[in-house]
C-alpha cells in the first residue's frame, strides 16, 4: 500500500470509528441476529449482547439509521431485509446491504460466505463475487473497483459513508463519479477489503478507541 493510500486507510478508520452512530459492541451482535433472517426485538438482541434492554434502547437511540419494522423490530442495520442496489445470499437466505464495502466486510464479521450481485454505479453492469472471511474472490468483471470516502465523524453512517461506496466495472467507469467526489477514491475489490479490515478487527473485538461509543 502506497503512502497516499494508507493515509487515506487511517482517515477512514478514524471517520468510521469517530462516528456518534457506531457502537462497536453492538455491531456483531445485531448483524449475527439479522443473519438468521428474523426480526430482532430489543429483548434478543439485550440476551445476545449481554447488555440490558436499557442499556440497548440507549444505544439504538444514538444509532439514527437502523431500521425497524411496524411492531418496532430490527430489521436492518449494515444488513438489512428491505432491497437495496446490494444483493447478499448466504445460507440459502437473500439478503441485502447498506454499501459495497458491507459486502466485504460482513462474511468475516458473521464467519460464512456470501455471493454478493450490485450493478456498477455508472454503467448498471452487474458487478459479482464471492466473499469468505477471508476476502473477496471470483470478481466479475476483474477491473471492478470499490469507492471509499472518509467524512469527518459522520453522525449517519449510512447517509454520509455508505452512500458514496459503491461498485464500478472498473476505474475508467468511476471517472465521472469521481470528478464529482474529490476527495473519494476508488480501489480494486480486494484492496477495499484491505482498507476495511481494522474495522472488521474491531468488530470482533467489541470495542472502539476511547471517546468512540
């Protein structure tokens, strides 16, 4: 990794990790939840993270972009029931998600391996892999590239992180895309994966660095 590439790297760990909407503990748990494909109620969710139900209702209060259904579940938080641009199938059950980088950063969070579909932000050409914990692999189209941007502590991770992380067919494809977002980047799929791995890390690990969540 280059020395422009890794200073970006470490702004994006700190936008993320900064974000007032992103409690690291909570994360796994949630998504481990969502995996089975059933809504969470905030009582499985406090027996899964061994917390108290108030201690996550306090927790989701700050997390603006989870998403519930009408009996007030969860249904969507990074992984989500409701359909977006981002396919992920795994054991059987169609999921969806959030962002590209999503799709490469949740078989490690969950240990299993998803075959993921999105459409290249410019072109609407269909962008597949596979992704194990270990990485993503059997990219189609081979030129396919990931967007990445780090926001100065984004109070929405969705609106402010994820919807600027996309697939492209490659990076000649995210040329207008970029002219338009500077102080973006677009990297191979599996240098993503790379820029995202700390983050995974803390994932597994339940924790941010102090004053994070």
């Amino acid at each position: 990794m280059d020395t422009d590439t890794q200073q970006f790297a470490d702004r994006f760990l700190a936008s993320l990790t900064s974000s007032p909407g992103l409690h690291m503990w909570l994360v796994r748990p949630l998504q481990t939840l969502l995996a089975t494909g059933e809504p969470v109620t905030i009582a499985l969710l406090a027996a899964r993270a061994d917390r108290t139900e108030d201690e996550i209702r306090t927790a989701l209060a700050g997390m603006p972009d989870t998403e519930y259904d009408a009996a007030g579940r969860i249904i969507g938080f990074g992984l989500t029931f409701n359909p977006t641009p981002h396919r992920y199938e795994t054991n059987g059950r169609t999921f969806y998600t959030w962002c590209a980088l999503d799709t490469l950063a949740f078989p490690a969070v969950l240990g299993h391996t998803a075959h993921v579909t999105s459409p290249c932000r410019a072109t609407g050409e269909p962008v597949r892999l596979t992704v194990t914990p270990d990485g993503p692999r059997d990219v189609e189209p081979a030129t396919a590239v990931v967007s990445l941007v780090a926001p100065d502590a984004p109070t929405s991770v969705r609106a402010l992180f994820c919807n600027q992380v996309h697939f492209f067919a490659s990076a000649e494809a995210a040329k207008d895309w970029l002219a338009q977002h500077p102080d973006a980047r677009v990297l191979p799929v599996a240098d993503a994966f790379e820029i995202g791995r700390p983050v995974v890390e803390q994932i597994l690990a339940g924790s941010a660095p102090d004053g994070c969540c």
